[in-house]
C-alpha cells in the first residue's frame, strides 16, 4: 500500500507517493497542462502513476484561507478531488496545505537551488511536505490508539 499526494495548481501538478511503510514521502514528478481546465490528460497521468505504485488513497492540498475559509482555489481542488475519486475508486482526502508552497521553497533555499530550477519542482517538493504532513499525522493517530 501507498499513498499519493498531490499539490494542484493552476497549470500544475506536483505529485509525491509514500514508501510502502508509510514513513516518508518523495516527490516524483509535475504533470503540466497548456490550459486550467483541460485536465483529461492530468488524470490519465494520475491514473497511470496510481496504477504504477499501486496506490490505495489520494491526500489532495486544500488551499484554505489563512482564516480558514474557503476560496475559489479550495473549491477547484474540491472539484478536482470528487473527479479523482469518481475516475479512480480510491478514497480521497483533502489535506490543509496552508503555507506548504512556503515550506516547500524554504526547502528549495536551504538547498541552494537555482530560481530555474526551483520553479520546475517546487509543486512536487510542495506535494511532498502535503503527504508528509499527512503520514506524520497519520502515524500520531496511530500511536494514540495503542
């Protein structure tokens, strides 16, 4: 079993999947599309690397507002996890991503990566601090059950 995350964006899509013990997260590609709303191509992508990693649930970045709120790109990513979740079968859920694009680029910094560069992963280093914040949380609710 794996999990996916995925960062979802205007144009892109940064995906990351778990090892199989469910410790970390690694980013693993940007699917990138010419137009927002053309996205069959986005979703046979997906539904190739979901087959590829046999992967069992999709944590989807839910961009809230920082008052907790929820803004027209919340409600894209609603739309596109309901669209994921139909085509696929898996479980869905969505995740908080606030400030994850931050982090993500911080990481980026730390690691002196060139700004060309940078802005070719930084979807798929924002889909994995998504899933990996996801894990850590998973993992907690585990250890508190015991």
């Amino acid at each position: 079993m794996r999990i996916m995350g995925l960062d979802v964006g205007a144009m892109t899509v940064g995906v990351a999947i778990s090892d199989p013990l469910l410790l970390t997260a690694q980013g693993i590609e940007v699917i990138r599309r010419k137009q927002e709303n053309k996205l069959r191509q986005t979703y046979a992508r997906i539904e190739q690397l979901i087959e590829e990693y046999e992967v069992s649930l999709v944590v989807i970045g839910y961009p809230k507002n920082m008052n907790n709120t929820i803004g027209e790109r919340a409600m894209k990513s609603e739309a596109f996890a309901e669209d994921v979740r139909r085509r696929t079968g898996l479980e869905v859920v969505l995740w908080d991503e606030r400030l994850t694009t931050v982090s993500a680029h911080r990481v980026l910094d730390l690691g002196e990566v060139g700004l060309k560069k940078k802005m070719e992963v930084v979807d798929k280093v924002a889909a994995s601090v998504i899933l990996q914040s996801y894990l850590d949380w998973r993992r907690n609710q585990e250890n508190q059950n015991e």
